[in-house]
C-alpha cells in the first residue's frame, strides 16, 4: 500500500486490522497451550515450568 502511495489513513485501518488478528491469533494459540501441556503439567507433583512460560506471555500481552 505504501509503494501504491494510497492514503496514509487507509494505511494505518490495514495496520490496525492487522494487529488485531496477531492478538487473536495468540490469545487463541495462549488459550490452547494452557488447556492442554500446562493442564497436564499441573496434573504433577513436578516444578512446572510450562506455567511459568504461560504466566511471562501473559505479561508480554499485558504491555
């Protein structure tokens, strides 16, 4: 779009759009990690280092 030199407004829309089909697509891949390995992680008596990787994407998401 930039190289068609279309409106900087038009631009920005797609961008945005953009972005928000990223999030949703991670707060899907999120919403499955967590029901499946750290559900089954947290089924153990062992450290349990997938919630921990879970808990940091949460924060990642939350800035």
């Amino acid at each position: 779009m930039v190289k068609e030199d279309r409106y900087c407004v038009d631009i920005s829309n797609q961008i945005l759009a953009t972005q928000a089909l990223l999030r949703s697509a991670n707060q899907q891949i999120l919403q499955a990690h967590i029901r499946t390995c750290v559900r089954e992680a947290l089924q153990t008596d062992a450290d349990n280092p997938k919630l921990e990787e879970a808990l940091k994407l949460l924060e990642k998401m939350m800035q």
